[in-house]
C-alpha cells in the first residue's frame, strides 16, 4: 500500500497586489526619511560653517595680540587705497583673509604666496604673477560647504568675463555701514566732503576694516562701541536666491566674495583705488542697498552680507564670540552693530 502524501503546498511568492502594497510603503517611508535625511546633512553643514566662523575669528584675534591691530580689509601700499589702476601701487592688494592664514593653520599657503609676490612687494594679480595660479585654489575655512560651488572657483566674481576665477569667501569682513565711506581720506578727498564735517561722519558709518598701507591697523582700543556688540566678519553667500525677488525684483545672486584680494579694476581709478573693493569688503544698515540676505538695488548684494540658511546670518563680533542675526534686525540696529564708535552700542538684537 501507498504511503499517504502528508506534505503541504504553500504559495510560491508575493502576489502582485501584495508587491504593489510593499513597493508602496518602501516609498512612503522613503519620502518620509528623506526630509530629515536633508535636514540633518544641512544641520551638519551650517555647523561646519559656524565652526570656520569661529576659527577666523580666533585667528583674527590671535593676529591682534601678535601684531598689535586687525589686519586691513586690503593691504595696499599706498595709504588708504588713493592710487592709481597701476598693479605697482596696489601691491600686494592681499584682504584680510590672505594676512590671516598663518594664524590658522595655513601658514604653508602664507609662504607660498609670499614667495610668488617676492615678498609682498608686487600685485599678486600682476602680470606674470605666479600668486594667480594659487588664488584660484580653494581654501576650506574661508568655505561654507552649504554654498553651491563649495570647493570650487567662484565664476561669479570673473568681472571681466577673461575666464579665470578664484577661490572662493563665504565670510566677509565690518568695513562700514556704506559703501562710499571706505576711508576718513576719501571723504574728503574724492567726496568732497567738508574736513570738518568727515571725522563725524566717518565715525557713524565706520566698521572695523579698511584699506591700508599697514598690516596691523585698528587696536581694540579704539572699538569704543564695545567688542561684543560690534560686528567683525559675517557670512557672506554665494547662493543664488530661489524664487525670490529681493534684489531690484530680481532674484539676489550673491556672490560671495575672493579670499586672495580685489581683483584689478581696469581704466577707473578713484573711488575703486584701482581694485574691486567689493571682492572682499561688505556693508551693511546703511540703508536698503545693504539689508541681510537682500537688497531693494540689484548692485546691492555684491556689498551686502547673506547666508544659504535662511532667515539671517551667522557673526562674529570683535570679541570673537559667535551669533546669529536676524534678517529682520531693525536697520538702526544693523548700522549700530556695524559701527566701531559712533558712542551708541547696538543693544540687545
């Protein structure tokens, strides 16, 4: 006889329904994580930002006690920027960023570009000039990583369109609450304006750097606003803005800034003093050329500060200490916090 057959068929696999079902959820779950996923990569990433913010700023502080003062905004070796177009009276034409790099942790890049500048005696945009090929490397603490570019050239700032770009700075530095107020000179040597009237004027609206013939320039001393309640370096964006209209009802395509120095300016001298200040410098409270993270001018943000995190901008002040400030900070507040000693301090903000 036979044995009975005691074995059981069960199914073979998912029917197509029940794959559909799984496919489903995989997805939901997916569209759930990847939020948060982002959200986290960008958290991490604004940190990063804030910490080289926080570097810069100790640097900046560490090269007050070693050479007495700030460093310029840019090192020019005719006083206050009043020279010609000619790369010799713009010599070495390095910002504050380039001084400050043996201070952190980039002394070999210091030495490199002094040797290609002989010395730091000749334009490091010169003709021949071998500082060209190293301005155009990236140098990640001068890099917020939630820019778009990061890593990269900035393109943006290839004023004259010659195909060369440079590396990029996502952080710039407290030259004032307006543009036309580079140095107590200009005023009244470019603008005209009375040598009785400038100290005043000069004292509202100056930040903290300026163009000079001298590496080491402003003392702590003379920020009688106080350290902590004015501004030192801010972050500077190289993002364009998404489906905004801030800029002249445009969107703002910020450019960041150039972490070597200006860039030449060709055939204009005066109030550019031969250089595109605006490569480095930024303002800011003056009025509403210079708001965060907009502008009501389409020039404006090519001097302004902005920031790929919404909503404001991460700071330093000239304590060293970090924060974060609002793009809504009254205006009043802005330029106070902008200004070194007008003998009002900006107050809570």
């Amino acid at each position: 006889m036979r044995p009975k057959n005691t074995s059981v068929t069960g199914k073979g696999g998912f029917t197509l329904v029940e794959l559909l079902v799984v496919i489903a959820i995989i997805g939901l779950l997916i569209a759930l994580l990847l939020p948060a996923v982002q959200a986290t990569r960008e958290s991490s990433r604004r940190s990063r930002c804030q910490n080289n913010l926080k570097q810069l700023s100790l640097g900046l502080v560490t090269y007050v006690s070693a050479r007495g003062g700030l460093p310029p905004s840019i090192l020019d070796n005719v006083k206050a920027g009043l020279s010609s177009v000619a790369p010799a009276d713009n010599a070495p034409g390095f910002a504050w960023s380039a001084l400050i790099l043996p201070f952190v942790e980039h002394a070999p890049m210091w030495d490199r570009l002094q040797t290609a500048t002989n010395g730091g005696t000749v334009n490091w945009q010169s003709a021949g000039s071998a500082a060209t090929s190293l301005a155009s490397l990236p140098v990640n603490v001068f890099e917020c990583s939630s820019n778009e570019g990061s890593g990269k050239p900035n393109t943006k700032r290839d004023h004259f369109q010659t195909g060369t770009a440079y590396g990029q700075n996502n952080y710039g530095p407290n030259s004032g609450s307006a543009a036309n107020r580079s140095t107590m000179e200009e005023l009244v040597t470019i603008w005209g304006i009375p040598a009785a009237d400038a100290p005043a004027l000069w004292a509202a609206s100056a930040g903290v750097f300026a163009i000079s013939d001298r590496t080491a320039t402003l003392k702590p001393a003379a920020i009688t606003d106080g350290l902590s309640k004015t501004l030192m370096l801010a972050e500077r964006s190289s993002t364009t803005e998404t489906g905004g209209s801030s800029c002249g009802a445009l969107p703002c395509d910020n450019p960041g800034g150039l972490w070597i120095g200006p860039q030449l300016m060709q055939g204009i001298a005066g109030w550019s003093a031969g250089m595109i200040t605006h490569d480095v410098e930024t303002y800011g409270g003056g009025d509403v050329a210079y708001m965060i993270n907009r502008s009501a001018y389409t020039w404006g943000d090519d001097w302004s500060n902005g920031s790929p995190h919404a909503g404001g901008i991460n700071a330093s002040m000239c304590d060293g200490s970090v924060r974060w400030i609002s793009e809504n900070i009254s205006m009043t507040t802005y330029a106070r916090l902008r200004s070194k000693a007008e003998g009002v301090n900006a107050g809570d903000f």
